[in-house]
C-alpha cells in the first residue's frame, strides 16, 4: 500500500523510477500514478516483469502476428504451488484483506496485464469474478495439528509444514530471506517459534481468497477467462489462446513448453523460446535490463504505468465483481472521476448503479 506515495514522491523529485507491482493500492492510484508518469520527462517503468520474460513474449508475437485467424477465446491460469500460497497470501504480508491489495491484484495482475497486452489495450468490455477464502479456515485443519508447526505437531506430509519450508539448510534466498536476516538453522527456528510464519496455515487467521476465477468478454465478442489457485503441487501458469485458424497452448514455468496448432490439419509444432536466465523466467532481468538501456538513451521505454493501467483496472473490477456479485462495465472503471476523492462510481449493466471505496 506504500508503492503509490513512493512512486509519486520519486516521480516528483525527477527521479528515474521502476516501481514495483502493484502500482496502486486502488483504481485511483493507479490512474494518477499512470497519468504522473505520462507527464514526467524521467523514465517510469512498471514491474510487470512478465512482459519481458521469453516465453510471453514469443506468446505476445504469435497471437498479435494474425496466424491465429480471429480470435474465439482465451484462458489463462495462474497456479500458485501450496507452500508458496501459505507463505505469502496465509501467513505472510498479503494474508489480511484489511492491509493488502486483494489477491486477484496482487498475484494477478501480471496475468491481467499479459490479457490485456496480448489483446490490445481496453478491448474488454464486462467483467465478472467469483473466489472464496474457505480452505485455511481451523475447521479444516487435520486431527491433531497444533497451533504452530513447531510445537511439534505431528501430521505427517503437510504440504504447509513451516519446518519443511523454512529450516531446509539448502534454501538460502526467498522465501527464507523474509523470516530472517540470519540462515543458521538456530535463527531459523526462533523465526518460526516466535513469527507468522510458524503458525499453523489453518490458524492464521486469513481472509484472503485461496482460489478465484474471472470471466471477461471483449467488444468483439472474445470471451477470456483467468482461473487462479493456491493449491498447485507445482509453480506454474498456462496459456491458450484458440482462434478460427489455429490454437496456441502452453506451459510456462519448469519444463515450460509454447505449441501452435493447425486448426484445419490438427498438426502442432513448438514455438522456439530463447534460453532463459534469472527470475520469472528471465524476466527480472529482461525488465531491469530494458530499464537501465532507457536510461542510457539506447533502448526502448518498457511498459509504464500507463501501459500497465488496463490490467490492474481488470484486477480491481474482479475483486469488486467477487464482493458484491455484479457485472462490472470497464467503461466506468476506465473513466473514473477522482478529484482527489478516491471514490469511484461503477456502472454494472443489468445490476444497478453502486459507488464503493476502492
């Protein structure tokens, strides 16, 4: 929820800024920050690191080269492995919907962003949501579990286990860089006794979502899904975009594979992906490297706040559908009047008119 003030002030002061996702905590955040940016001679990146990670770029060319035939629908789904979701989204800093952003904008607004990117700006016209947070509840906890993992409890093969997670000496990085400043297995330990990250996943307390779906359709009648969870046994998203001349699906992640389909002959053949290096797929370092060479004069500007704007107004909108069960039009989020209020009033065709606090 500090992205927003930080990046204004730094925008402010002239300063080159690559500003972590999300780029507002709000609508209206991201709409000021998108139009600050726009005004400002300083380059001003988004982290949507996505955008430069190989494999979605290789999507980005194929579904925009028109080898695709007009486009019938689209899905992505983001699926976020067990021990990944308890540690962020159960027991970590996005475990409380009363002082995070919203899981569908925090963890997806990369694959809103790749939608609306891939097909082309604000095509999409409505938006509906459903997801609950029903899975981490005490209820469902296994006979037996005690109140921290290391209280010794003794369910065996907990894919939430904090000991599993945290006290294996051969993780070194993220996500045992956030419990601790110290790896010795000594200070690993007081880390779970004492902090949230030991606490059993079913007793933290959390009210976000552990699953949620979106369904959009576009003004050329392109219907699009995003299916999210947080119960995959492995990292991974995937990818289909289905179009009257051909179809291409794939997986991105370990063993990551990109495959175009012939409509007419069925025959597929693999999209080449270039080798990739660092987080996210390569891009971390794609986005880092794109925003260093616009600094220097020699690149092209990565996507900005602005560019980014549609995917985290999908995000927002899905949230508002999933809490209050509407049909969000994407007119009214587009055209917010903010006035330093912060209040946006939402059309929602077929529901009614209502105003929220975003």
């Amino acid at each position: 929820r500090t992205h927003h003030s930080a990046a204004m002030a730094a925008i402010g002061s002239g300063a080159h800024l690559l500003v972590e996702k999300p780029v507002g905590a709000t609508a209206a955040e991201a709409h000021s920050l998108a139009r600050a940016a726009v005004e400002s001679p300083a380059v001003t990146a988004a982290s949507l690191v996505l955008r430069e990670a190989p494999f979605f770029r290789a999507v980005h060319e194929v579904v925009t080269s028109g080898v695709l035939g007009r486009l019938v629908s689209v899905h992505h789904g983001e699926h976020v492995v067990s021990w990944h979701m308890a540690h962020s989204f159960v027991r970590g800093a996005w475990s409380r919907s009363a002082s995070a952003t919203p899981f569908i904008v925090q963890k997806c607004c990369h694959d809103l962003d790749l939608i609306a990117w891939n097909l082309g700006g604000d095509s999409v016209k409505v938006v509906s949501s459903f997801g609950s947070a029903s899975w981490f509840s005490p209820v469902n906890a296994p006979d037996g579990a005690t109140g921290r993992c290391t209280d010794g409890c003794p369910v065996a093969g907990c894919p939430y286990d904090a000991r599993a997670i945290y006290l294996d000496e051969r993780r070194t990085g993220w996500p045992v860089h956030v419990i601790s400043d110290e790896f010795d297995p000594a200070s690993r330990l007081a880390a779970l006794t004492s902090g949230p990250y030991g606490v059993c996943a079913f007793k933290t307390g959390s009210d976000v979502v552990d699953r949620q779906v979106v369904s959009m359709e576009t003004g050329d009648g392109v219907t699009v899904t995003l299916e999210a969870d947080g119960h995959a046994r492995f990292e991974h998203r995937t990818v289909a975009y289905r179009g009257t001349k051909g179809t291409l699906i794939g997986r991105f992640g370990a063993g990551q594979e990109l495959t175009l389909v012939d409509a007419s002959s069925g025959v597929g053949r693999p999209v080449p992906i270039p080798a990739i290096t660092g987080g996210h797929g390569g891009g971390d370092e794609g986005v880092l490297n794109a925003f260093v060479k616009a600094i220097r004069g020699i690149g092209p500007l990565p996507a900005g706040p602005a560019e980014v704007l549609e995917g985290h107004l999908l995000a927002f909108a899905a949230e508002h559908s999933r809490v209050t069960g509407a049909v969000v039009g994407m007119e009214s989020v587009r055209s917010l009047e903010l006035a330093g209020t912060g209040v946006a009033r939402w059309s929602s065709p077929g529901r009614g008119r209502e105003i929220m606090e975003l």
